[in-house]
C-alpha cells in the first residue's frame, strides 16, 4: 500500500507490527515515545546522571534513583551492576 501518509495510517502500521502486549499501549503514544527517548538521549542522559551522581558519593553515601518505566530500570541496574564494588 506504500508509506503511511498520515499519522492514524503509521499507528495502525505499528500496532500490526507489535503484536499482542500485556500491558498494551497505543501504538502511536508507543512510536513517539520511543522516538522522543531516542532524539533527547534520555537513557543516555539516565546513564549519565547517575554517573555523575557515583562520583561525587562520598564514602558510605546513598543515591537515590526513581524510575517510571520497566526499561529506565532495567538500563539502571544493568549500568550499577557495571560500576559494582563487591
């Protein structure tokens, strides 16, 4: 049928390619976020951040860190477990 021309033809051209979902998201909401992540480096902002955090921890010092999505979390404790003291 050829590119989509509008955006309603892109979601329904991304909900096709994503399949069943547990906790299903609009496919247009899913796309542009994913774009806005991408364009605005947010995990690499995320990454970072905390970084930045680790360094100026003291000694016997804390860091918080909230995340809001499965995927945030997953990039923090996959970059925690690279920085891991034992």
């Amino acid at each position: 049928p050829g590119a989509p021309k509008t955006t309603r033809e892109f979601s329904d051209l991304v909900a096709a390619c994503r399949g069943y979902e547990y906790q299903a998201m609009n496919s247009a909401k899913a796309t542009f976020q994913a774009l806005r992540i991408h364009l605005n480096d947010e995990f690499g902002q995320l990454q970072g951040g905390v970084a930045a955090s680790l360094d100026m921890l003291h000694l016997g010092g804390r860091v918080g860190v909230l995340t809001w999505k499965h995927s945030e979390c997953a990039l923090l404790v996959e970059y925690l477990r690279t920085v891991e003291v034992a």
